[in-house]
C-alpha cells in the first residue's frame, strides 16, 4: 500500500459505480468540519453487502476515481482492497492502514448513518474503534437526534463530550463524530439508471467522468427497451 502523508487522514469506502458529485460534497465537508489533512478514496474490490449485485470491473471504477479526484489535491485513491483481494471488510482495511501510519497519526473512517444503523451486520465491528474514529453523516436535524440512540445500542461504551463534540471511550482510542450536511439528491443508482434510458448525467459527476463512461459504454442496458414499443401496439 502507498505511503499516507498527514496526521489527520480521511478514510471513504464505496462502490463508486459510478463516483459522483455526492461522493466529493460528503469528503468536503468531513475535511472541512474535523480539519482533515487528506481523504483516501478507497474502491471496494468485492463488497460483501453487495455481492448480489452485477458491479463494473474494479479497474474501470478506479479509473473514474482516478479522473474525478485530479483537481482535487488533498483527495487520494487507494487500492489495498484490491491488492488484498476477496471480499472487502471494513475491519481488515483499517488494519492495513494502522500498519503503514505512526502513533500520532488518526484515522477517520467516513460513512452515513443509513450504513451506521446497519454496523452491526459488519464483520467485527466493535474492534473498528481500535483502529479509526468513526464519521458519520447525517441530514439535520431528524437523523442527528437518532444517532446517540443507536451508538447506545452498538458501542455502550462510548459517551458523549461536550467538550470535544464527540463520542469517546475510556477504553478505546476512537471516537465518534458527527458531520451535518444536507443531503446531495444523486446516487450512483440513479446515475445508472439515466444512462441506460439515454438522459444527461451532465449535472451528476465530473465531466471528465462522463466521458470516460460513454468512451467506455458503461451502464448500457444490453437487453434492448421495448416499452416503447410496447405502449405504441407496436409488438
């Protein structure tokens, strides 16, 4: 794995099928808030809550990764999931990352509270305080106030700082933090989705990434549409 330069480091795991505009708002906006030094973009090689799920090769994913983050200096790609190969947990990439950092360098694992609730269902999920704080984005103010109710459920230990504006543990060197932000009304779903139906994507993610999609012929249906047809009395 690469070498990580800064003390305050940024971690965001994804699919990234595509990357888009959402995915840069959440890292500019965690950056901002807890005055991050980079954010490592991390594309998931085989995720193991997506297995059903038909993904595009990892090496075209990384590459709209690699076009999407170039005119963002502090924003960096890593590929230690795929270096490591199979499925790609949470937990194991954390500890691939401690591994390349000093003792005065932290970690900040970035995700939205959709994917918190469910943290329970991740492989070990209470060692990953061990190794990384834990970010989480919410939509103010409804998704803000439920946040403490499941950190209660998942991680007991950790309480409340008014201080330091964070959950914190005794015990554990992670913390827990939270990011507001109002929510980017795009998703790579939807990205997919207008492609395939031949609509714009223009506004969505980087152009560099829109063409690197139509170059490439990706998200093209290969069952031709015939609702069309369809709806005409055509066949």
């Amino acid at each position: 794995m690469e070498s990580i330069k800064g003390k305050r480091i940024g971690l965001l795991g994804g699919t990234f099928d595509p990357v888009h505009f959402g995915h840069l708002a959440a890292a500019k906006a965690v950056s901002e808030a807890l005055h991050l030094d980079t954010v490592i973009f991390i594309p998931a090689y085989q995720p193991p809550h997506k297995y059903h799920f038909s993904l595009s090769p990892f090496p075209k994913r990384s590459a709209m990764l690699e076009l999407a983050l170039s005119s963002w200096p502090r924003f960096h790609i890593s590929l230690v999931e795929a270096e490591r190969n199979g499925p790609s947990f949470t937990c194991d990439t954390l500890e691939d990352f401690c591994k390349k950092i000093t003792n005065d360098t932290r970690l900040f694992f970035i995700t939205g509270i959709d994917a918190f609730k469910e943290i329970h269902t991740w492989k070990k999920y209470q060692k990953l305080l061990q190794f990384s704080d834990l970010v989480v984005i919410a939509r103010p103010p409804h998704e803000e106030k439920s946040l403490g109710l499941y950190i209660e459920k998942y991680f007991a230990n950790h309480l409340y700082d008014q201080e330091k504006d964070a959950w914190i543990s005794q015990t554990e060197r992670g913390a827990i933090h939270l990011v507001s932000m109002s929510p980017v009304a795009i998703s790579s779903t939807e990205i997919r989705k207008r492609i395939d139906l031949g609509e714009g994507v223009e506004d969505m993610l980087p152009d560099d990434v829109a063409d690197y999609i139509k170059k490439k012929g990706l998200y093209k249906s290969k069952i031709p549409n015939t609702s069309f047809l369809i709806s005409k009395g055509i066949k």
